[in-house]
C-alpha cells in the first residue's frame, strides 16, 4: 500500500464519518423541533377544545410541520453521498421537493398568520398583549375573556399563565375580578422578592 492510497482511504473514512455526523445531528434536531412543534399545536387545539381560560399560539407551528419534508429531503440526499448512489438526477429531485416545501411553508406561514387572529376571535378568544411576550418568536397568547388581560402584568406573565392552567375547570369560566386579585397576589409577591 502506497502513501497515495493510504492517504485516500482516510480521506474515504474521514468523509463519511462527516457525512454520517452530519446524518446524525441535523435528523436530531429536526426530530426535535417536529416533536415540539407537534406537542405545542395539540396541547394548544386540546385548550381551545376545552375552552381554556388562554390559548398560546404560534404562527410557526404549522408552517414548521410543512418545512419537515425539506429537511427529510436533505438528510436523503446526504445517505445517498454516503453510500455513493448520489446521482445529479437524484439530488436534482430531492432539491426540487425541498425548494417545494419551503416555498409551501412561506406560503402557509403568511396564509395562517394572517387568518390566525381571526380564527381565534371566532372562537371566542381575544389577543392579550400583557402575556404575549415580546420576543419576534414568542406565542401569542389568547384569552378566553378580556378581563383576564391584565395590563402591565409582562414581568409575571408566566406565574399568571400557570396560574391560569390550575384554576381550570370545565364549564365553569373564571371570573375576571378574581384573576385580578390573584394578579395582584403575584405581583405583590414579585415585588417582595426584588
């Protein structure tokens, strides 16, 4: 065995060992968004079935679940380079259902982010700017009546979202007046620990 051998079966090994690296982590992380986005959109149509007290929803969970195949297309294409049965007419093929599936996510993302606030108004929820947080990602949340938004609550939206998801009770609504008392508790209790 010569040195150029030699050379080009670690270079061979060196390869597929990226190529297998890169299998592993990007069907990993795609595994894992799928799971949360899936696990956040039912837990969220469970809420609006149960007519909870508040909703969170995003304008990515649907969008996200239609972008999938894009990236089950690319971890195709990367078992074909590693078992070296990638053909320019394979990836080509790959590459067109991809660039479909991202085009049909940017479509769906604009579709349901615009019908998004109406569905939830259809449902007998409104917007609730004081839990929603401001980040460019974050959950919009929803509430079930407007009494339960409570302005100038961001700092503590979380406890009161948890709050929110105890006092839950079937056909039996909360009232507002109480979750502004227990907004109060919690703020009263937030400011003590500052």
């Amino acid at each position: 065995m010569n040195k150029a051998t030699a050379s080009s079966e670690e270079q061979g090994t060196i390869y597929q060992l990226r190529i297998q690296s890169a299998i592993v982590l990007l069907l990993s992380v795609t595994l894992i968004i799928l799971w949360v986005q899936v696990s956040d959109l039912l837990d969220n149509l469970d809420r609006l079935a149960r007519e909870n007290a508040y909703v969170s929803v995003s304008g990515w969970d649907l969008p996200t679940i239609v972008v999938m195949p894009c990236f089950f297309g690319i971890i195709y294409g990367l078992f074909l380079r590693l078992f070296n049965k990638a053909t320019s007419a394979r990836i080509s093929k790959t590459m067109s259902i991809c660039l479909f599936f991202a085009g049909s996510a940017v479509v769906a993302r604009l579709v349901y982010g615009f019908m998004l606030s109406s569905f939830m108004a259809n449902h007998g929820y409104s917007f609730c700017q004081s839990y929603t947080s401001p980040s460019i990602y974050a959950r919009q949340v929803y509430v079930r009546d407007e009494g339960y938004c409570v302005p100038h609550t961001g700092v503590i939206r979380r406890d009161i979202l948890a709050w929110l998801d105890q006092q839950y009770l079937p056909n039996k609504p909360l009232n507002p007046a109480a979750v502004r008392e227990q907004v109060a508790v919690i703020l009263a209790a937030s400011d003590a620990e500052r």
